[in-house]
C-alpha cells in the first residue's frame, strides 16, 4: 500500500504539470485567470468552508494550523478529480461545454507530537478558451466583414509543504511554503474578408516561477462539554512574482505579402495579493460541525499589463482593472458517529452556499459575481484491512453572472479519495 500510495503521489504530480485547462470560461482571459478552488474533498461538500475546521482524518490545507489535529497513528493521502458541465449564455444564445480534471494530490501525517505536516500539488489558476466574433465592418456598407478571434490556455500551479504545531491546549499555528509555476498563453486575430484591410495577430505571454507563503491560527475555546468554538485566521503576504508580459503584434498586407512585427516586454508585472481569511466554527459533540468563513483578496492596488493602441505607451501596467475580491462562505457537515458500527450513522453528509465578488473588470464594468451552492457525502470504505479511509463526493452549481455580460452556469461533480493508513502504528505480539 505505500508504494502504492508514494506512486500516486508521483502519478499526481506529473498528471497535473501536463493537465489541460479545466475550464472553457471566456472570462480566464482576465487577470491571472479562473481563480482554482483551493479546497479538498471534504471542504467542498460544504462549498469550500474549512478556515475553522481541524480533522484528524483529512486534509485541510485552507488553515495550515489545521495540520497540528492530523491523528498520530496514520498516514493520510487525499486526491480528488472533476468534471462540470458548463452553460453558456448570452443575449439569449446558449452553449454548453464539458471539461474534467485531476484537481489535486495531497498528503499528510503526524511529525512529532503537537507537530503535524503535509505536502501536494493543487491548482491556482485557470485560463483555457476559443471563441469568436464577426460582423459588418461599415453597417452602411455591408461588402466587408471581420472576425476577430480569441483564444487562451494555461495556467498556475502550487506546489507546497507546510507544518502545523499546537503549543498550547486548544491552539495551533501553521504554513505552508509553496512555488508557483506555469504558463499563460493569449492571442487576438483581427481578419477580414476584404484584403485591402491588414490582419491582425497579437500574442500575450509570461512564465511565472515563485514562492507563496500562507500563515494560519486557529484557536478553539470549549463552550460545554458537548460544545466547542474554534477561530481560524490565514494571512498570505502579497509580493512581486518577478514575471514579465511580453505582447508582440504581427500585421499582414494580403496585397503586398508582407508582414510586420513589433514586440513589447513589460518587466515584473504581475503581482499576487494580499490575502486575508477569519472563519469559526461551531461543533456539537463530533456530530454537528456547521462553519462560515470570509477571505479578501486585495487585487485592487494591482496594476495590470493593458494594451491601449492610440496610447504613447500602448503596453503598460494600468490601474482600475484589478478590484478587491470578497468571498464568504457557510456549511456545515453531520455525521451521527465516525466510528459506529452502523454503515450509514458513519457517513458524513455536507452542504453549504458561498458569494463572491469578481477580482477584475471587463471593459470597465464589473466582472460577473459569483453564487455557488453544494451538497455531499463522505462514505466510509470498509473492509477486514481498512476502514478509516473515506470516499467524498460532492455536486456543486456555480453560477457567475453580471449586467450585459455572458452568463455562465456551471454543474461540477466533485470526487475526493482520502486513503488513511496505519503507517506508524505499533504492533503488540502475544
């Protein structure tokens, strides 16, 4: 089973450099892209609630301080996978688009006592999309059309170890040390059917190798002998991810056959935010666990590579096109007894509901905002060798909209494998 568990590990990681994009959403062509749920399978059966929750027996990389509850006697791998179905909406069109993907692979286990640590692979970011607009050049004079067409793939990934520690009753700090990677490719084709007109083909590019760091607290204060409190607090600093932009514009004469390029680099210009989160939650006797949770993202003081063509600086870092992101997330989770003999008083079933604001604009306005409801189950796996490990399977709807603006329905089903094995428990013969 170890080697097992060391080559899905292995598997994981390579599955998860080569993935393709996981989405088809014309809005990852903003920004850094699709922000990635940065959750494992037991969040999100509760929407992605997790800043309070501490579990011995799962992974909770939202709150490193969580890893200081991980149970002792074992070794945890949790890896989860995805597929959504996602509708497409606008003035009335609608279009559908199907996407699955290996989500992330993490794994877990106590270091020493009071000292828990972990270590995966899970996603950030998303860009993947292919579309295109045509029309009359002149309405007046309909001989001419264009096409103008877009398309984007790539994206960032993380790669993190981090520790939790408990160093006193009922407290627990932690972090996580990760490196960002990953590319983000972008092109604009400007054609026309006339070849008087010059075509058009702009490239948008940049490469991105750093570090992120995530601080988490969380502190749990008893209320009854039943009842308990705990606080949950993350912070991750904001820093330069010393990426360029690099954008070059290729114009084509069809009538003469010859073509020109200019290229442009803009040094260091993107950033990662300032990253706040504070949630509680509320445990009735290991029974009822029902958390809410709320993250700002601080994009709003980002500046952003933009390309103004009349401009005397056409590519440059501008501001106004970043804005503040604000998420709040409730859940809650029951589970009548873990281990109980009966089969279905140890499933866990989840729920919750989240909103989110947009972290971009989209030619000035608002990026669309973000309603998401889920709803799940953690069922146990039993058998004469196991019966620690869990299956979580979660469905999700996400609906992202904005005033004059494509709508976007998305239906995801989420399936999460957390493995838990009895790496470092001691044997008694007789």
């Amino acid at each position: 089973m170890r080697k097992f568990i060391l080559a899905a590990l292995l598997l994981g990681s390579t599955l998860m450099v080569n993935a393709q994009s996981g989405t088809n959403s014309p809005y990852s062509q903003y920004g850094l892209g699709v922000l990635s749920e940065q959750t494992s399978g037991f969040n999100r059966g509760m929407n992605g609630v997790g800043l309070g929750f501490h579990e011995h027996n799962q992974i909770n990389y939202l709150n490193p301080a969580s890893y200081a509850a991980i149970d002792s006697m074992t070794f945890i791998l949790d890896a989860g996978i995805s597929g959504q179905v996602t509708n497409f909406n606008e003035n009335g069109v609608k279009k559908n688009a199907n996407n699955s993907n290996l989500e992330y692979v993490v794994a877990g286990f106590r270091l020493f006592r009071h000292l828990g640590m972990s270590f995966g692979i899970i996603p950030f970011t998303n860009v993947g999309y292919n579309y295109s607009t045509s029309g009359w050049v002149n309405k007046n004079d309909k001989d001419v059309t264009y096409t103008n067409s877009y398309e984007g793939e790539g994206g960032l990934h993380q790669v993190y170890v981090g520790a939790g520690w408990s160093p006193l009753k009922g407290l627990s700090v932690g972090a996580n040390i990760g490196y960002i990677w990953g590319s983000i490719d972008r092109t604009v084709q400007n054609n026309y059917s006339n070849s008087y007109y010059k075509s058009l083909y702009r490239t948008y590019g940049t490469r991105v190798n750093n570090y992120k760091i995530d601080l988490g607290v969380q502190y749990t204060q008893k209320l009854s002998k039943k009842d308990e409190v705990t606080l949950g607090v993350t912070y991750s600093p904001g820093h330069n991810l010393h990426a360029d932009a690099d954008m070059s514009i290729i114009s084509s004469n069809a009538q003469t056959s010859t073509s020109d390029t200019l290229a442009f680099s803009i040094k260091n210009a993107y950033e990662l935010p300032t990253m706040y989160g504070a949630g509680l939650m509320w445990n009735h006797n290991n029974q009822w666990k029902i958390g809410v949770d709320y993250s700002l993202q601080k994009w709003g003081s980002l500046g952003y590579p933009t390309y103004e063509a009349n401009s005397s600086e056409p590519w440059a870092l501008r501001d106004g096109v970043y804005k503040d992101r604000s998420k709040v997330n409730v859940g809650f989770q029951y589970c009548y007894g873990e281990r109980n003999r009966a089969f279905l008083k140890r499933v866990a079933y989840r729920a919750g509901v989240s909103f989110a604001t947009p972290y971009y604009k989209v030619n000035g306005v608002d990026g669309p905002k973000e309603l998401s409801v889920s709803a799940g189950f953690g069922i146990p796996i039993m058998n004469s060798y196991n019966n620690r490990s869990q299956l979580n399977i979660s469905g999700q709807w996400v609906k992202n909209s904005a005033t004059g603006l494509i709508k976007e329905n998305i239906f995801r089903l989420n399936i999460g494998f957390t493995f838990n094995e009895d790496w470092f428990k001691k044997w008694k013969m007789q």
